[in-house]
C-alpha cells in the first residue's frame, strides 16, 4: 500500500491559482519565463537517454511520458508536440479542466487525471520519462514520493526532476523576491523550510532507488531578464537527471 504524499495546503495554494496558469503576466510568470530552459534542458536529456534526434519532426514518438504535478499543461504541451504520448497528473483537482480546455483549443491530445503518483503507481502505469518539475518541494513526504516516481519508471527510464536549493539567497530571491518584492507570487507560495538542497535530493534519488546522471542550475540574470542553464550555479533553482536502473 502506498503512503499518501500529498499535502492538501500546499494543493490547496496552486488550486486557487488554477485559473491563471496560461497567463504570462499574472501568478505564473515566472514559470513561463523559466519555461524556455526547462525545455531545453528536458529534450537534451530525453534525446541523450533515448539516442532521440532532437532536429527530427516528431523526436519522441513511441514514448510515454508523465507530467507530475502538470498544472495547467505548460510542459505536457510541448512534450505532446514532440510527438510523446502524455500523460499529466495533478493532486489539484481544479488545474485539470484548465489544462484539458487548453490542449483541447491547441488540438492536442493529452490525457488529463486529477491523482496522485502513489496512485499511479499503485494502478501498475509505467511511463519512460516522468517529469517531475517543482513539485517536490511541496510534498509532505519527498522520499516516499519519489520512491512513487521511481515505480512509474520502466527499466531504464528517466525521471527529470527540478526544485529549489535551501540557503540564504534562495530565501532572498524565492521568498523575499519573487512573493514580497516582486509579487509574481501570492505570499506563502513557498515554504524556505520544505526547500531540498543538492546533497540532500541527491540522497533523496539513490535512496527511492534510482541513478542521479546528471545535474544543473536555471540561473535568472536580473540585467537581462532572461534565464540560463548553469553547470556550476545550483544556487537557487536547479534540475536533476535521474535512470531507473532496474
């Protein structure tokens, strides 16, 4: 029997933002903005793993792909695009039909579910790619969780996992910056205590089962108002590349 992972205050946060995931200049901007290099990031690694060519039409037909914690669909889209069969869990129950609506109006075929990767898991999916992008820091139980996430992976598979590093200046730039001063975030988004630095999701990964392969930093530049990805600035916010090996 699976543990139950989801902590319903921090579903609670983003179900009252469902409505606004699609718009760039409201509570999910600076997700939009990030958007970019996650996408980067995400099919370098998934064409590295599956010898994908990323210039083809339709570079990862023939793969299933899991969104965790999908939102409004801002990644399942364009994993659908790619040509992956995607499916896009959400414990927010009310972030499915604004994702649903929205694909529906792109013309893509995304199979939407309001459940949890326990749930998953417990169901018997199996998936070749899960992403697993800021959720983990919202989970009452990361190493349960990804132990979940771990299950959803074929032999082989890979889990792409994102989050924020807990230290002085991601208390500065998350907090204090991104819900006080810039307000692009109602305050109380974040909790700096729930934040997983390197190390410790590092630890996290080989003790839910898996491989850590890879791992990077999404730099923001204040001047230019752009994101970068790092291989030496895991400051604030950073990714992870993880194999399934069984």
């Amino acid at each position: 029997m699976q543990t139950n992972t989801v902590d319903p205050a921090e579903v609670a946060k983003f179900e009252a933002m469902a409505a606004e995931w699609w718009d760039p200049t409201g509570k999910f901007k600076p997700l939009h903005e990030m958007n970019p290099v996650r996408l980067d990031y995400i099919v370098a690694r998934i064409c590295e793993v599956f010898n994908r060519d990323p210039k083809s039409l339709k570079p990862f037909e023939g793969l299933r792909l899991l969104d965790i914690g999908c939102g409004g669909g801002l990644l399942s889209e364009p994993m659908a695009r790619l040509g992956a069969t995607v499916v896009g869990a959400d414990a927010a129950a009310g972030n499915i039909p604004v994702a649903q609506i929205h694909a529906e109006q792109s013309g893509l075929d995304i199979d939407y579910r309001n459940i949890t990767a326990e749930a998953l898991a417990e169901a018997g999916e199996k998936f070749d790619v899960v992403l697993n992008m800021e959720v983990v820091e919202h989970v009452a139980d990361p190493l349960g969780y990804l132990t979940a996430c771990r299950q959803l992976l074929k032999p082989g598979g890979l889990m792409i996992c994102s989050t924020i590093n807990r230290n002085p200046k991601s208390y500065a730039v998350a907090i204090i910056g991104a819900e006080v001063v810039m307000r692009w975030l109602p305050r109380g988004t974040h909790d700096w205590n729930k934040f997983i630095t390197p190390a410790e999701l590092e630890e996290l990964l080989i003790n839910a089962g898996l491989r850590p392969i890879d791992k990077k930093g999404f730099v923001f530049n204040p001047i230019q108002w752009s994101w970068s990805i790092s291989d030496r600035d895991l400051s604030v916010n950073y990714v992870t590349a993880s194999i399934n090996p069984n």
